[in-house]
C-alpha cells in the first residue's frame, strides 16, 4: 500500500466504489458499486487499472486533492470543471500528477457524477468481497463513509509508473450523457398499464425529484396506474421502473432494495444505466421502449469502446 | 386432484437485457417457495448465470448476455424446473424471544377486535417459513401469519422504526434488522441481532429456514 493523495476537501458526497458485491444479495445487501459502470470502468483503464479496480465516485461536486506522492490518475463521467494547479486538465485521459501536485474542481458543467482512477487501485475496506461503500450499514471503502478532509486516500500497489500517460478516450466513444431519452425494455408487469398509460410510460417526459440517491430516483410528473392484485415480493434488478400505489414511478440504482412487490413495467436498458447515473433532481428524463435485441447492440457498442483502451 | 410435476408452469418475462424474472406461481404456497429456491440454486451453477434470486414463487436470474441468451435460458429453466425437486431439508429452526409490547399493539387489538393476549397466543402459534431474504439486509419476510391478525399495512408508514422490532402486515411477519422506515404494525420487539456486519455470513436468516416466537418479558 502507497499513500497517494491527500483529501484537503472532500466534495458533496465523494464515496470509495468498485464493480460491487453480486454475491451478499442473499444476505438482502444490494450488489451496490459504481452507479456510471461506464465512467468507472474507462476510468480505471485509462488509470491502467483492471476495471473493477476501486475509483472514488464523486456527487454534485468532488474533492480538492494534493498528491502526496507521484501517481497517474484518470477523470470520466460528469465534468466538474478538473483542474491541476490551477490549470485545465482533460477528461477521459490518463494524467501524471508529481508529489505536491493539487487536483481540483472549479465547478459542476455537466452531468451528476465524476470518477476518479488512481493507478494501482484506490484501497479500501473490503466488505463482503468488495470495497464498495454501503452507507446504510456504514461500511466498505473508507470506513463505509464518504470522504472527510483530512483523509489520506492509498493505492493497493501495482503500477504507479507513468508509463501510460495520456492515454486518452475520443469524443465519439462517450456516452452522450445530454441524451435523456433512455432506452429501457418492457417489464414482466407492464400488461398493468393500459394503451394510454404504457404511451405515457414510453414518451412521456418525467423529472428526477429530490427523493434521489444511490437508492433510486423516484420520478416526478404523469402518474401510472398499474391496479392488480398485490405482488408477491421477488428479486430485483438495477433500472427497474417500479410503480408503488402512489402512480410515482421509482427508477432503481445501484444501493436499490434487493426485493420488492411493487409490479415492474420497464427496466432501463444496462447500457443506458451510465446516462441514468449522471441524472440530477430537477432533471427530465424519458424511457423510449426498445427491444432486448437492441439494447444488446448498445451494449455491444458500448462494450467496444472501452476495448478500445485495452492495449 | 393435484398437477403431476412434468406439468409444473413456468413463465419468465425479461428483466431488462441482463436479466430474467422466472415466475413459478402467484401463490403465497411453501411448496411453490421450495421450488423457487431449488430453482435458484441450480441456476446459480451455471456458467452463463451471475446470480439467481428466488423469490416467494419466482426466480430472479442475472446472466451474462455473452453467453447466452433469455431464450437459451428459458429453455434451461423449463428442463430444470420438470425434474423433481431434491427433498427439501428442513430448514434451521430459530427461536425468537419477543417481548409484545410493541406501539401498534392497541391499534391492531381494536381493528382486530382482539385482545392483547390473544394476539400474542396467534403470533406465537405458528412455525413460521423464511420465504425470502432481503429488501434490506436482514430482513426475512416469514409466514404464513395466522389469518386472524390479517390486517392491511399502515396507512401513513413510520420513518423510523427501530431496528428488532417484530411487526405484522398481511399474511406476513417480520423482524426490522435496523433503523429503517417501515409501513407494518409493530407489536414487539426482540434482543436478537438479525444482521451482523462483521459476521459471516452477516445474516441471520437463510432462505428456508423456521422461525418461532415465544412471548419473553422486558
């Protein structure tokens, strides 16, 4: 283990998250992990990291950070403005930081969430096989909470040489996170709705409330009505659009409840899980129904794009 | 005169494109909950599957769309679920002390019509099943509640309900692992710690298992 970087602000809500936990779900602990996997993952890469590599996940803003020893470091998702000594510094590229070097963010551009790689791998509490944070049982990552100013962030080992640096993820390989038309496949309840309610489901605009975090969003705007008999509780998934009694749908993320009985009319396609990620309250969003096959394709596509920085 | 098992249904329905929802019934019915879980556990040696979740009567299947496909599994899914069943050993038996004087116990005595004793001698009767794991970690919803304490979920829920309270709503009960919010009626509370982080495994209760309560004083 490597001390790297010193926290000397800690940002909104800036976690320690990897790829998470898929195996504690029969404990009821959510698989957790990255909420933009895609962030995550181009992130750690760039980094010259495995991609399930812990990252620190920052939200609404992030940290104010000083390297305490030299490292290689990489910025993906939201841009919040990253400078280095008070100068610009690129997103989605691999970037040399010396002993003394400060990484901040003037402000939020763009987008919810920013990741940061540290070459060797952000270390950490490991939790039921991850270092995830999982704040409701505080614990994995930093002691299973957020960052504090103060906090000394260490790398697991590996390559802190800069031998990579620079390297770099083009334009045309990002996800367009502008794009909030989301391309979510129909779920096992949506018979629940009728004509009208599955248009509105699929074209209607909806707006993330305040009630938002790595839990779920639950959605402001047309109400669903799903009538039916009540469910019987049964294994959930991340992008599921739940519809509680209340006809205020509910988009599940990462930390979401392992089961539930609130019948699911759609699920947000996995590749379009990174732009969810990157949403904010007050934000609109739309679900465009696409079909299983399609939303493979993206993946697919997706799936290239960070093949491209596997040398 | 019952379905032989070559019949037993099985519908899945995509759940999204990584995932499936298998549904063996819609019953609340431990034969139906062992199957689940039997299901479950066949699934989860699979290659081409990265987690599979029974539910009360249903399979949550997550699986690596590179190698296979929800139509490919579905087929496997109907091959497994026509073999008969491994015998279901009898899941572990826990005896839960509750002290019964939970907060809703006055509310639910008067829409009940029955008094406190009486619901303590109904909560207390049954061997409970642990149907499943989860909503939040710890938590088992256990059942079948006797029907005489059928009673629909609070209207307005509790943002807080302390963690080891014992609570009822439909044909369920359960034990709030931790602080959480919660919509059921509380009518006790026991010392028994449901979720342990630093254990392994750091949850009490398995899927399967029995639960049984007995009135403890304070």
């Amino acid at each position: 283990m490597t001390d790297v970087m010193r926290v000397l602000k800690p940002g909104v809500f800036t976690t320690v998250q990897d790829l998470g936990r898929p195996n504690a779900v029969s404990a009821g602990v959510p698989t957790g992990g990255a909420m933009d996997r895609f962030a995550h993952r181009a992130a750690n890469l760039l980094a010259g990291n495995e991609e399930g590599a812990a990252t620190l996940e920052c939200t609404l803003s992030a940290p104010h950070l000083q390297a305490v020893h030299s490292c290689l470091v990489a910025l993906a998702g939201a841009d919040f403005d990253p400078q280095v000594n008070g100068r610009p510094a690129p997103m989605w590229t691999g970037i040399f930081l010396s002993e003394g070097d400060e990484l901040a963010f003037a402000g939020r551009r763009s987008g919810g969430r920013a990741y940061i790689a540290i070459a060797g791998g952000i270390a950490g509490d490991r939790w039921l096989g991850s270092l995830s944070t999982y704040m409701l049982v505080a614990r994995g990552g930093m002691h299973g909470r957020q960052l504090l100013a103060g906090d000394v962030i260490a790398v697991a080992g590996g390559p802190l040489a800069p031998a990579i640096s620079g390297r770099h993820l083009a334009d045309r390989l990002r996800p367009d996170y502008h794009d909030h038309a989301l391309p979510s496949i129909a779920g096992p309840h949506v018979r629940r709705l009728d004509a009208g309610g599955r248009k509105v489901l699929f074209g209607s605009p909806f707006k993330i409330s305040r009630d938002a975090d790595r839990m779920g969003y639950r959605l402001e705007g047309p109400v669903l009505d799903a009538p039916g008999e009540e469910l019987l509780s049964f294994g959930l998934t991340a992008g599921a659009i739940q519809v509680p009694r209340s006809g205020q749908p509910i988009l599940l993320m990462a930390d979401h409840q392992t089961a539930g009985g609130y019948p699911v009319v759609a699920v947000v396609a996995g590749a379009a899980m990174p732009v969810a990620a990157q949403l904010l309250p007050g934000d609109e969003v739309s679900f465009t129904e696409v079909s299983v096959e399609a939303a493979l394709r993206i993946r697919a596509a997706q799936r290239a794009a960070l093949d491209s920085l596997i040398s | 005169m019952p379905a032989p098992r070559s019949t037993t249904r099985v519908r899945t329905h995509p759940l999204g494109d990584a995932a499936l929802l298998a549904e063996l019934g819609t019953r609340l019915d431990t034969a139906l909950n062992t199957r689940a879980i039997a299901l479950a556990a066949a699934l989860k040696k699979r290659r081409d599957v990265r987690q599979a979740i029974a539910g009360y009567a249903s399979v949550t299947v997550h699986f690596d769309p590179d190698q296979t496909t929800h139509d490919a599994l579905t087929a496997a899914i109907k091959r497994l679920v026509t073999k008969r069943p491994p015998m279901a050993e009898p899941g572990r038996l826990h005896r839960i002390p509750v002290v019964y004087d939970g907060p809703d116990m006055d509310a639910v005595g008067a829409a009940l019509g029955l008094s406190a004793n009486e619901i303590v001698t109904l909560h207390t009767r049954p061997i409970y099943r642990v149907f499943l794991v989860g909503f939040v970690p710890g938590w088992g919803y256990l059942g079948p509640l006797p029907e005489e304490l059928e009673l629909p979920r609070r209207h307005v829920p509790r943002t807080r309900v302390p963690a080891g309270s014992v609570a009822i709503a439909g044909r369920q009960t359960g034990i709030y692992p931790l602080s959480t919010p919660g919509g059921w009626h509380l009518i006790g509370r026991t010392s028994v710690k449901l979720f342990l982080p630093d254990s392994d495994p750091p949850c009490l209760f398995r899927a399967g298992d029995r639960v049984k309560f007995f009135a403890a004083q304070s």
